[in-house]
C-alpha cells in the first residue's frame, strides 16, 4: 500500500478527521485490523494563520514547499494538503516534488457533476471564497458556476472558522448562523452547498440545508483512500 503524506495542522481538528476517515476507508476496505500507511506533517497553525492574514503567500509557499518536501524524502508516495486555503500554492507544492499531489477540489468537482448539479454555493475562509485559486479551478476545470455568500455573510462564515472550529468550539447560535447563510446561497439558486473549509464539517450537517451537502473534507480523504488501494 502506498504511504500517504499529509501536510497537515491548519488546523488540527481537521487534520485528525483526516487520519479517522483515511483509516476508516482502508478498515472497511480491507477488513478490520487493516490501517492506512500514512505520515503527517503537522504545522503550528498559529503561524501559518499569521503568515495568512498578513498576506504573505510566499512565506506560506515556502512553508508548504518544505512539507512535502520532506514527506517526500521520508517515504510518501502521494500527498494531501489537508485544508483548502492552503490550496492557493498547490500547483508550486506539485512542482516541488515527484509524487501526485492530490488536489482537494478535483474529487469535490467530480462528485457535484456525478449528482447532476452544475450551480453551487461555496463556504470557506474569506481566501477561499474571494481568491481566484479555488473558485477558478471549479468554474475552468470542472464547468461549475460558483456563487459565493454576500459581503456580511463571508466574514461571518470566516470569523466563525477562525475564531470557534480551529480551536474546536461548536457554538449552536454559529450553526444557526451558517444555516441562514446556505439558505441565502439556496435562494439566490445554489443547487448544492461546498463546504470549503475542512473544518466547516464540525459544525454544518447535511439537515442544515435544503440542499446537499458536499464536505471537501471527507471527499478528499475519500480519494486518498481510492487511490492508495487502487495502487
């Protein structure tokens, strides 16, 4: 079985849903003392979020860079970049080394256009959902049309990841809050929701929304699974 390498740690409360599901996939593929062959490299998020909101993407690239760098060295033979802000540097990561960088929008996109669905609503740090990287990909790539909630509404969705679910905080009246936002994204004719943000997953279930629910989290994990069983 291939070695996953994970970069991970922004933040670790997705990290470890990671590891779970990964795990999980190959037991139940496999049978039940069967485990993933995995490493993970697990930064301090406080760093990285600084480096973030300074907008220094080139010390993140840096960072990043370094990782799977070193993943690479220590035996992976494919990564993940567990979050998907930190996609934004996926294609330097991918130039950077000689083993597949799983991209975590690609088995989203995939998914979304399996179930027939062509217009989707985006969820996800204020850099996921503003930059071009993630939105891009999805609308160039894939062929989706991608809305995005209103001003008010994205710095909400930020502050909540940010400031609650890094540190692991589940707050109902945050729930509440998340599910005003994807009925606003349904009515302006989002035919699915993309939680964009691992960490999202910890808060917002399937029956806060009127429509499905595509987790990037347990779909990205869903192909580290495939692939290190198809190999």
């Amino acid at each position: 079985m291939p070695m996953i390498g994970l970069i991970g740690g922004m933040s670790w409360e997705s990290s470890a849903e990671y590891y779970r599901m990964i795990n999980e996939g190959v037991r139940d593929q496999r049978g039940p003392t069967v485990s993933a062959r995995c490493m993970l490299w697990s930064f301090d998020f406080s760093e990285i979020e600084a480096l973030q909101h300074e907008g220094d993407w080139d010390g993140l690239t840096e960072k990043m860079v370094d990782a799977a760098r070193r993943l690479e060295a220590g035996g992976a033979d494919v990564l993940l970049i567990c979050t998907n802000t930190m996609h934004r540097m996926a294609a330097a990561v991918q130039a950077a080394v000689g083993i597949p960088l799983l991209h975590i929008a690609d088995p989203t996109a995939e998914r979304i256009k399996a179930a027939g669905f062509t217009k989707v609503g985006l969820l996800g740090t204020a850099f996921t959902m503003e930059h071009s990287f993630y939105k891009g990909r999805l609308t160039e790539e894939h062929g989706l049309d991608v809305i995005v909630p209103s001003d008010e509404d994205r710095g909400t969705v930020h502050r909540i990841i940010y400031e609650e679910l890094v540190a692991g905080t589940i707050d109902e009246a945050s729930r509440t809050a998340y599910r005003d936002i994807i009925a606003r994204l349904v009515e302006a004719g989002a035919e699915a929701i993309i939680l964009g943000c691992t960490e999202i997953m910890l808060l917002v279930r399937p029956e806060d929304s009127s429509v499905p629910i595509f987790d990037t989290t347990a779909l990205h994990a869903e192909a580290a699974v495939l692939y290190a069983l198809s190999a």
